[in-house]
C-alpha cells in the first residue's frame, strides 16, 4: 500500500493533559497519514474527546508537540485549527437549521462582492463542495428540513470547502441507517481518495474493520496499540479496550418465571398517532424485550405504562389493580421506574450533584416534613454508587463532568435506590462502552432473578435476542407478534419491525 | 454486577485515606482562598472608609444601608425562586404600587389599630401571591414566556394602582403599621446605634428562611432541578407544575411584603412607588452569581448582591457623586461583577 509510505501529514508526540482529578491523557503518541483512514476507539472516558478537542483548539494540552507537515505547530483556537487543515465532525453538528444547506456550507468564508454576499458564487461553491463527495443535496433547502444523513454529507462538505487535510469523525454512524452508513463510507473513500486523512471514532467495530487502515486503542488516557487493520482481530480490540477479555457478550438468562398471574398487564392501550390496541402480559422476574425500528410506538408504550404520557383508551394493571395515573410521579408511587433513551434531556440534571440526582425521584422518603435529611441521603447514595461501580471523585460531583457509561449508571441508580416492581429500560446501553455494557446487562439479569419485571426497548438486534425471554416486534404502533424464549431469529424481527412480513 | 467481587478491605482503605487527603486538602484550598478574600475585602473595606473619614463603616451608617436595602433584598428573594426556575419576574415593582395602596385604603377604612395592621397584612400577602398566581399559570399550563405574563402583570398592576387612588398617594394614619416600616427595635445603646430597624430584621428574617427552603428542603431541591432541566424532573416525579406555580406565588406575595414595609416608612399608599425595582431586584440577583438560565444560584448571594448594590449607592453618596453619575457606576459595576462571576467559574470548573 502506497499509504504506508506516505510522511504522516499530522503527528503528536507526548500529548497530555490533565483536568482537575483525572489524567485525561498521558503521553500520547498519533499520527494521520494523508489518504488514509485511522480508527480511534476506546471506552468512554479513555480520551478520545480529549484528543479531538485539543486538535480542534477547543482545550490546550499541558505537555507534548504537535506536527503538521514536519513543522511544530500551536493550535489554540478553532480558528488556527481550521487554517491548520484540520476540521472536527462532531455527533451533534454545528449547523444553523434556519438557514440554506448552501449558506452552512459556506458559512463563514462567504464570497463577497463589495458589501454583500455573492449568492450566485456561493451557490456555486457549495456545489462544488457537494460534488466533490459525489452526493447531491437540495442545496436551497433549510438545514432543518434535511435528514441526519444529509446533514451529516453538509457538514463534510463545509470541511472540505475550507481545504480541510485531516477530517476527525465524532460516532459519524451513530444516527445513520444501514444505507446511510454504506453511503458514508463510499463518501470517506472519496475523501481519502483526494488524499484527505481521517480518524474514524467510533464504538461499532464492525465498521471500524470494515473502513479503516490503521487502528489505535486508548484506555484511561494512554496509547494501548497503534497497528494496521490487518494484524488485529476485532477479538483482540475489545481486550485491548477494556484490559480484560470478554468471553460472553451476555450473562446467562435465568429460567423463565411460571405465566401465571402476570405483574403487568396491557390491554387495549391507544394513543391516536402513536399506539394501536396493544396488549402485553409481563411477569415478575421476566425480561420482555421490544424489538422496532424508531417510531414503531416503542417508545411511546413505555411512556404511557409508567404515566409519562396519557393515553386515550385500553387500560393498564399492575398486580392485580387498574392504574389511573395522571404523571410520573403516580407511576413511580405505583412501584413503575422509566429510564429513558436519552439520558442527557431527559435523564439527569447535568447540573446536579450525583446524589441529587439519584435522590430526585425518592426524595419523600428523605425528608421530614419537607426538611431533607442530608446524612441519611449521603449514605443511601454512597452506599449505591459503590455497588454500581460509579467512577466518580465523590458522590458530589456534578453528573455533566462524568462519562457517558458512568452517567448512565447514575440514572440506573435513580431508579434502584427503592426497589421496583418493574422497570421500563429504553435503549439502555447506547452510546456507552463495552465493559459499561457488560455490566448493565448482569445488573438487569439480577433484577430479574430477584423478581422484578423486566421491559427492555432496543435498537440493538443482539440485544434484544441475547437478553429477552420474551420478544414483542412492534411496528405501526402495535406489537405484531410475540415470540416465546428461542423462537425468534435475527432475520424474522427485521421483517416483522420493517413491515417486510 | 460485573466485578462482582465484593472490593477487599485494603482497597477500600486506600481509597477512603484517599479521599479524606483530598478532602482535606480541598478544605485547606477553600480556607485559604477565603481567608485571602476576607482580607482582601477588610482592605478594601478599610481604604473606602479612610476616604469617607470614618462615615462609611460607621455603625450608624451600616444600619443605615442594611435598612436601605430591606425593600430590594427582600423582592430580591422571591426573584432568586423564579429565576432558579428559569424564569423572571417583571411585576414586582408595580405590585408594590398595587398592595401599598390597598393596604393603605383597608387602613382607612379599618379604626381598630391592631385590626388595621392585620387586615392590611393579610390584603398585601394574599393581593400579591393572586398576582403571582396569575403571572404563574398561564407559565405551567400553557407555557407561555414568564418574561411575557409578567410583563402583562407590570402595567396591569400598575394601571390598576392608578385606577384605586385617582392617582393620588393615599395617607396612612396607623402607628402601628408605620412602626413595621421604619420602628426601631431598642439594643440598649449598644454598639453605638439607637436601634435595630423593623425592617431590616424582617428581610434578615426572610432571607434566612428562603435560604433554608432552597438548601435544605424538597421544594428547593425541586425548585432547582426544574431549573437545571424540567423534562428530567418531571419523569423524576416532581410536580412540576405546583413548585413553578409556587415561585411566583412567592415573588409575589414577598412583594406585598416588601410593600408594607416601604408604604409604612412613607406613610402613604402611593401609585408610582416601586418603579425599576423590578430591574433592581434581578441586579441583585444576578450580581448575586444566580445564573439566568436557571438550575444554579443562591439565596445569600442574592442578599450580598443586593449588599453591594446598596453600598455602592451609600458610597457615592458619601463621596458626593452626583446622581447620575452614579446609575453610570452602577451599570458598568454590574456587568463587571457577572464577567468576574463567569471568568471565575470557568477558571475553577474547567473538565
């Protein structure tokens, strides 16, 4: 391969920086070829984001030099990245939704004639931009009518319309379907094709084998291994990422509880727009899986069960009684937990302590008429951060400062810290690490054993097949089938959720 | 959970020694860091009193500027409640207007003197929740701006003071509802001052209690975390729609508060009183290092920004700088106190 050859275009050298109780970074060693695609993987909190932000000039490192094209450079603001050839894509994109996918692209370094921006100029360079990556775009069109793929394509194109040689790509897949992601890739051989480089950062490793030439492993801060795709086996990686080897994916689920009288149960339930008379019986000690693809109504039934949305008609029965709650404050009352897809808007209190928030729901029983008692909440919440593995300097850490598997534990602990009889979990795993991973699934696995009932929504099709008893396929807001332990297979729930069937 | 191994008795020692040295080192920081601010403000304390010869932190003086300040601190306090929320209360300055002249029409009406004072109470408290309530539910139930409900609430209320007086101040003639605003509680002579004034002891005592409600109770715990991020605090079962009702509420009826306590230092219900306290009141606030986007804040900032909004004007006043001049300093003083506010934040927050 001529990539081999090729001088890197970018190299760090000892790069580290440290926040105020963690060492984010300890002497980092990387490099970027022209034209070639280098993965960056890692758990969360392994670095990754850190790297990005100090080449994107948004934090300064505290030691170490960084090279483009041999000379020693300074990068200290988005500004002098930009003009050093080196554009940052995150997950959430910097685009203005009102305005044109032209006027994103350009935004910033508008042609001008005299005073006023040259239209006709600047619509021929976004064109230009576009058809470079060989995609078309409706470049008229508001940003916020577009789709996330597109959007996505726009954001590559506002890189390359500055001349940008090194591209970082923040979870570029995350919002993608299975097309969208083949299209993107056949966009990333374009680019390196022009000679671009770009660090691919991703947690699905599948792509990463698929696309990469190069890959580099940090933990906890430090370089693990930098090789070519070709002498790691994707085995090899997740042991390098998480220091130990998984064996198992998922724990092994125990038997299932006797169907006799269900804890939960479903008849009827209707919201006009989103749910079509579902019916579903969930046991104690059962974990239901729900299998669909976004807006199959997936979310929307977790909702209603627990009181976060009223419905219009059906009825639901939790051990034997008819619930009538008028909010999630009735449903948690009732012994119901939601935790939520997205943990950041609607989870937590970024802001907040981890013990204010793990407290919030329960917050009743820690206080004397409406005087909270301090040590007692201390105690309950320390006790529960350390069983649940949080990683924290202390209970009073804000939430925002934490990774994103560790926040998602502190929105597990929320609903933990007074047991309930079921908890509704919504795509409990996303976007956070491996070995995160691991552990929500045995915590889920031991809820279970000890009687609670268990409805698990995923996006993940292993998931779903590796942790359910039973499996609900929902799509057009309804469940249209249910398959008992061992009788689904990958192939039948795609159809059933696409329609297909 | 995963490591199920429970963590062996050293590990667990370790890292308690661990924490209890950063502990202790993050308490020897934040002793230092205000032992060299408590010097740091004697100083300076000490160079502006020297140029006032002695008047400014003469106790006299101080008793003076605390007084001064009860009226701002305490439409302050209801403010820190609405704006921890996120929100923003623009009515109170014209509902100081609304429940002074209706206190001061129930103290026409009413001869008994304790009667008088109770009535008169009881209207202003009640007169100026009714409008928090009216600010507050058009908020929770239809989500609409607070900045909008209020704005509404300031020129209806104010109108409506107008409407009540004809325009005219009216005339309080009760001694006892002047003794809340401008008696004087007797320390004997001590530390040189005649007396502790009424209302000075009455904001002291309403910003101790808010700031009781906001660290250590429920609802100020709810009262931030809708601040911080509503939709989270509702799927966590706060009821959101009674603690946002409750701020203005508050605001409100501390506004009647704050009203009886300037129409009996006036004697007089008088329409135009209050005009710009609204503004007043979100100065201290904000100079107090509450965040307008809600969720962070607290109740003695507040009062220390209202504190050194009322010195500053105290000071200029002993210096002789004139009136105008002093708006000037004011402004260019508040937007300096909230970059400091923000620049320290970002320097000790970094991560």
């Amino acid at each position: 391969m001529p990539i081999a050859q090729a001088a890197p275009y970018l190299v760090l050298r000892g790069i580290s920086k440290s926040y105020p109780g963690v060492r984010a970074l300890d002497g980092i060693d990387f490099d970027v070829r022209p034209g070639e695609v280098h993965a960056l993987v890692g758990e969360n909190g392994a670095g990754k984001s850190t790297l990005v932000n100090i080449l994107s000039g948004a934090v300064a490192a505290d030691a170490g030099s960084i090279e483009i094209d041999g000379r020693t450079v300074t990068v200290s603001s988005p500004r002098q990245s930009e003009a050093l050839g080196i554009a940052v894509i995150h997950q959430e994109f910097n685009l203005v939704p009102q305005l044109t996918a032209a006027e994103n692209i350009e935004l910033g370094h508008e042609p001008l004639r005299g005073m006023v921006i040259d239209t006709r100029e600047l619509h021929v360079r976004a064109a230009a931009a576009l058809a470079r990556l060989g995609v078309t775009v409706p470049l008229d069109a508001p940003v916020r009518t577009l789709s996330v793929a597109q959007q996505q394509m726009i954001e590559i194109a506002k890189a390359l319309s500055v001349d940008a040689r090194i591209i970082f790509m923040d979870e570029p897949s995350a919002a993608l379907t299975g097309q969208e992601v083949d299209r993107l890739f056949a966009i990333i051989k374009t680019l390196t094709a022009h000679g671009v480089g770009v660090v691919y950062i991703s947690h699905r490793l599948e792509e990463v084998f698929a696309i990469a030439d190069r890959i580099t492993v940090l933990r906890d801060g430090r370089l693990i291994a930098t090789k070519e795709r070709a002498d790691m086996t994707s085995d090899e990686v997740i042991t390098l990422m998480v220091g130990r080897a998984l064996e198992a994916h998922f724990p092994t689920l125990p038997p299932d509880p006797p169907h006799t009288t269900p804890l939960l149960s479903v008849r009827g339930l209707t919201t006009r727009g989103r749910l079509q008379d579902v019916n579903v019986d969930v046991y104690a000690g059962e974990i239901y899986g729900i299998a669909g693809l976004v807006g199959s109504g997936r979310t929307s039934l977790l909702r209603a069960i627990c009181g976060a949305d009223r419905y219009d008609s059906g009825s639901v029965t939790l051990g034997g009684a008819v619930l009538h709650l008028r909010g999630p404050h009735d449903g948690i009352a009732a012994g119901l937990a939601l935790v939520t897809e997205d943990r950041k808007s609607q989870g937590l209190i970024l802001g907040m302590s981890i013990r204010e928030n793990v407290t919030l729901p329960h917050l009743e029983d820690f206080a004397t008429l409406g005087v909270i008692d301090r040590p007692k909440e201390t105690t309950a919440v320390a006790t529960l951060s350390a069983e649940l593995h949080v990683r924290s300097r202390s209970i009073e850490q804000a939430v925002r400062s934490l990774s994103g598997g560790n926040q998602q534990k502190v929105v597990l602990a929320k609903w933990l810290l007074e047991r309930a009889t079921l908890i509704c979990f919504d795509e409990p795993t996303r976007g956070i690490d491996v070995g995160a991973k691991a552990e929500i699934y045995d915590l889920i696995v031991s809820l279970a054993k000890g009687g609670t009932g268990i409805i698990m929504v995923s996006s993940e099709l292993p998931e779903v097949l590796g942790m359910s008893m039973r499996i609900g396929v929902m799509h057009g807001g309804r469940i249209v089938r249910e398959f008992a332990r061992g009788e689904a297979t990958p192939e039948t729930v795609i159809r059933l959720a696409t329609g297909a069937a | 959970m995963a490591g199920a191994l429970p963590p062996t008795a050293q590990s667990v020692e370790a890292g308690e020694a661990a924490a209890a040295q950063a502990a202790a080192r993050a308490r020897r920081t934040a002793a230092i860091r205000a032992a060299a601010l408590i010097a740091g403000l004697a100083v300076l304390l000490g160079i502006l009193n020297a140029l006032t010869h002695g008047d400014f932190l003469a106790p006299g003086n101080v008793v003076n500027v605390l007084r001064q300040i009860s009226v701002n601190a305490i439409l302050a306090s209801g403010q820190t409640f609405v704006i921890i929320t996120a929100g923003i209360d623009l009515s109170v300055g014209s509902l100081i207007a609304l429940t002074g002249v209706l206190m001061a029409g129930v103290l026409g009406a009413e001869s008994s003197i304790a009667l008088g004072v109770i009535l008169a109470t009881l209207v202003g408290v009640s007169v100026g929740g009714a409008a928090g309530a009216i600010n507050g539910l058009p908020v929770v139930r239809f989500n609409l701006p607070p900045f909008i409900t209020t704005l509404a609430m300031m020129l209806m209320a104010r109108g409506a003071a107008f409407l009540y007086t004809g325009g005219k101040p009216i005339e309080i003639d009760n001694p006892a509802f002047n003794y809340i605003g401008s008696g004087l509680i007797g320390v004997g002579h001590a530390f040189g001052i005649p007396g502790v004034p009424v209302p000075v002891i009455i904001m002291l005592a309403i910003v101790a209690a808010g700031h009781f409600m906001l660290t250590r109770t429920r609802f100020g715990r709810y009262v931030y975390a809708i601040g911080g991020n509503e939709e989270a605090a509702r799927l966590s079962g706060v009821n959101v729609f009674a603690v946002k009702l409750s701020v203005y509420i508050i605001s409100g009826a501390l506004a009647g508060i704050a009203s009886l306590l300037l129409a009996g230092r006036l004697n007089s219900g008088i329409p135009q009183s209050g005009q710009g306290y609204e503004l007043q009141s979100i100065a201290a606030v904000v100079v107090g290092g509450t965040s307008l986007a809600g969720g962070r804040g607290s109740l003695v900032g507040t009062f220390v920004g209202a504190l050194l909004i009322g010195m500053l004007y105290n000071l200029m006043n002993l210096l002789n700088v004139q009136s105008y001049a002093q708006d000037v300093v004011l402004g260019a003083v508040i937007l300096a106190a909230v970059l400091l506010d923000e620049l320290r934040r970002r320097y000790f927050t970094s991560g």
